[in-house]
C-alpha cells in the first residue's frame, strides 16, 4: 500500500511537473493566433517577442494602428498610435481560479511607449485560456477623478468592465461593455456627460470567412455644452443595432437608429428612428474587399497613399456586387418634432446591371429603379424653406461685396418680408407643378424612376441628363 502511494505521489509530480511544459506550447499557439487576429482587423504588428519559461512565460507585441488620411490636416494630431501589450502569461494546468487551463494572461498596456493608466491603477485586463483553447478576456477599470492640468479638461471617469469569449479558432466571439459614462468639464468643451452605456455583440464566422451576427449598443443620455457658442446638446435612449447574415453565399444587413427624445437650440425633438438595409451582397465578394482593406491597412504607407489605395479597391470590387441585383433601402425614417412627425422612406436596386454599363454613357440609369416617399408637417417645411432662403440671400450679399459692388443691405424688416415672400412663391410653384402636394397638415412627395424615367407624385418629370420620352404611336 505504502509503495503504491509513493508511486502515485511520484507520478503526480511527474505529471504536474512536465504539465506547465507541455500545455506551454499550447498557450504559446493561442497567442500567437490572438495576436493574428489583431493583424487581421487592420493592426500593424511590428514585433512579437516571446520568451516561453517552464511555468510561464513574457511577451511583448508591439502595434501601431494607423489614423484615417483626414488627420492630416491637423498638425497637432499624430499620425498612428503605437501600442505595446506587456503579457506575462502563468502556464497551466492549474490556474489561480481554482480551475483548470492552459494559461492566464495578464496584460499591461502602453501607448507610445507611456503606461496608458497609472502605476497606481488597479486596471486589470485578464485573459484565461480553456483547456480547448477558448479564451475568455475579463476587462475591470475602476473609476477614477482625473483632476484637470493645462489644456486638459477634468474627467470624471465612472469605470468600465467588460468580457470577451472567444473559441479556439476564433469562428464565434461574443462581447460585452459596461460603463455608467464620464463627466468631462473644462477646455474647449464646457461639459460632456455620458450617461451609462453598454455594447454587446455577438459574431461568427460564416460564408466566405465573414463575420457576422448582431451588434447592439445603448446610452441611456448624453449632454454637450460648448464653451464658444453656450448651447446645449441634449439626447436620450440612444439605442443603435447592427444585424448581418447569409443565406447561401448572399448577405443582407441591416442598422437601426432610435433616439428617445434630443433638445437643441431650444428646440425638442420627442424622437427619431432610421433603419437602413442592404440585401442581395455576394459574399464572396465583400471578403475580397474586406481582405483587401485589411492589407492595406497593414502597410505602412503614407496616409493619402493609403486612401488612394482604398479608393481604388473600391471603385474595382464594388462592381462586382452588381450581377446579383443589389439594393439599398431606408425602411424606416421617423422624426418626431413639436410641429408634427417628419417620415419618409427609399429603397433603390440595380437589376440586371453589369460593369460595362458603366464605363460609359448613361445605359446604367436605364437599370436603376428606385422608390420613395416624404412627409414633412408644413409648418415644419416652410421653417427650412426660410432658413434657406435666408442663407442664400446673405451669400449673394456676400458675393456681390467680394466683387466690389455698392450693396444696400435691407432692414431686418425688409428681410423678413422678403424671405416671407420669396419662400411663399417657391412653395407655391412647388404645388403647381406637383413636386409636393397638401395631405391636410403635411406636404407629401412620392417619386418613383423606371427605365430612366423619374415620375413625382404622378407627373412625369424630365430629368436633363436624359432624352425626352419618345411619344407612343
């Protein structure tokens, strides 16, 4: 018995001895393959350095995400970030938990080669690796005042906490992010304040290696007040959703936009919505450009060289979404303002399209169709009709000064007469010609374009980059 024990005590240690070893190479293979998929989303990987001990093991993995072209113009702003992830990994297979795995990972963030939280933060960012090869990332930031200094605003950060899980071939990655938002007082900005917010996502890889799934992400209120103009920004029940799946090798997407209720400029607006969707996409062809963006993204070009790059990516691939009769729609668009509720509606769809249609003339037109639809309060119409009006009269006030002509500025009387009349004539040619018409308290447009012909509210209207219908015999 007591030599059976001791064999057993012996194989014990044998084997939990040898086990941080081998399951060593294993965690080493997961995360390798995370950082690949930093690379794949668009990172610059620029080093990965390793250092694989018996228990554990030290990486450093440097990154730099470049920012868009537009950048540029501000001189003050940088023109990448540069990221450092200081890992220091403790091989399983018996982790601090209590359970088993192959790996914990802790990581410590740098920017620019800064600690991008505090030495005193207790940050925690975690990554626990399953013994199948699943991770699970657990993100913790407490809150924390952060007093202002220079041009630097005070910042009342509430914390953040989040998870992430993931499998083992990162097919299938689901998300979550917490926060009860940020109070930001002082600099060019007066104040900010942002309420709680949370983002979930769920994503899996599908045809053609696509990622898709759903995406949700709520604010409960979010305030701006800026320090040069004084008004306030006012917004609530921020909800924004993204969907996106496959049937056969065709994708369609979707997003929806819900605003509870926004104030601005005195004004209160009780709600808006906006869904937009998109349907009938090869999906063959949309992981071409994404893995085309992805390379040039990866590149270490100049900015404008990059833009130019994604330009032509574009202009080459989207092409090849057009055999399979693509559409666009805005489903949904409602506004609710204090004069009444603003709605409208689009879909457009190319049918029977093919990139020769484009290289030249205007055959393409003959193979769009489009439908759509707007009500706006009248009230509500002629206010913008105004705003218009008044800026294009102040712009050739403007210009004919520019050109050194005696200019006699009417009155604030005068002015208001004359928009007042000015908006009254263009409303009144609009009905008359039935670009709009009354439906009780609301100005109503339905347009319609079949075969090159675009017909509003009923009326045929010539558009002049086409010929004139030929009259029927």
């Amino acid at each position: 018995m007591k030599r059976l024990l001791i064999i057993l005590i012996v194989v014990l240690i044998v084997v939990f001895g040898l086990a941080p070893r081998l399951v060593g190479g294993r965690a080493q293979g997961q995360y390798e393959q995370m950082i690949e998929q930093l690379r794949s989303g668009g990172a610059q990987v620029t080093s990965v350095k390793y250092n694989r001990g018996w228990f554990g093991a030290q990486a450093n993995t440097e990154l730099v995400f470049p920012l868009p072209p537009a950048a540029k113009e501000i001189p003050e702003l940088p023109q990448e970030l540069r990221f450092s992830l200081a890992s220091t990994l403790r091989h399983g297979p018996l982790t601090s938990l209590g359970g088993f795995g192959l790996a914990e990972i802790d990581t410590q963030i740098l920017l620019n080669g800064k600690q991008l939280f505090p030495a005193d933060y207790p940050a925690q960012l975690r990554t626990l690796v399953a013994l199948n090869g699943g991770t699970r990332t657990l993100l913790e930031l407490p809150a924390v005042n952060i007093p202002a200094a220079g041009n630097r605003p005070a910042i009342d950060f509430r914390g953040l906490s989040g998870i992430l899980n993931a499998d083992a071939a990162f097919n299938r990655i689901d998300t979550r992010l917490e926060s009860p938002g940020a109070d930001i007082a002082g600099g060019k900005i007066q104040r900010l304040v942002i309420g709680d917010i949370t983002i979930d996502s769920r994503t899996a890889r599908s045809i053609a290696g696509l990622m898709l799934g759903d995406v949700k992400i709520a604010l409960s209120h979010l305030s701006l007040t800026a320090a040069d103009a004084g008004d306030t920004l006012q917004m609530k029940q921020l909800f924004i959703e993204g969907l996106s799946n496959a049937e056969g090798e065709m994708v369609s997407g979707s997003a929806r936009y819900h605003i509870g209720s926004l104030k601005i400029g005195g004004k209160e607006f009780t709600g808006a919505e906006l869904k937009v969707t998109a349907g009938n996409l090869s999906a063959p062809v949309l992981a071409g450009i994404q893995t085309a963006l992805n390379d040039i993204q990866s590149q270490r070009i100049e900015p404008d060289m990059q833009g130019t790059a994604i330009m032509n990516t574009l202009v080459t691939q989207l092409p090849l979404l057009l055999p399979h009769d693509p559409t666009l729609a805005i489903d949904n668009l409602q506004i609710d303002t204090p004069d009444g509720r603003i709605e409208g509606r689009l879909k457009v769809q190319a049918l029977g399209m093919r990139l020769q249609d484009l290289q030249g003339g205007m055959g393409f037109i003959n193979k769009l169709q489009a439908d759509a639809e707007i009500k706006v309060p009248e009230t509500v119409f002629r206010h913008l009709s105004r705003l218009q009006t008044e800026k294009e009269i102040n712009r050739e006030i403007e210009m004919r000064r520019e050109l050194g002509e005696e200019v006699v500025v009417p009155s604030p009387a005068e002015l208001k007469q004359l928009i007042d009349e000015i908006t009254e004539q263009q409303i009144a040619n609009l009905l008359e010609q039935r670009l709009i018409v009354r439906e009780e308290q609301q100005l109503v447009s339905t347009a319609t374009f079949r075969n090159g012909r675009l017909t509003v509210n009923g009326t045929l209207v010539p558009l002049p980059f086409l010929p004139p219908p030929v009259a029927k015999k």
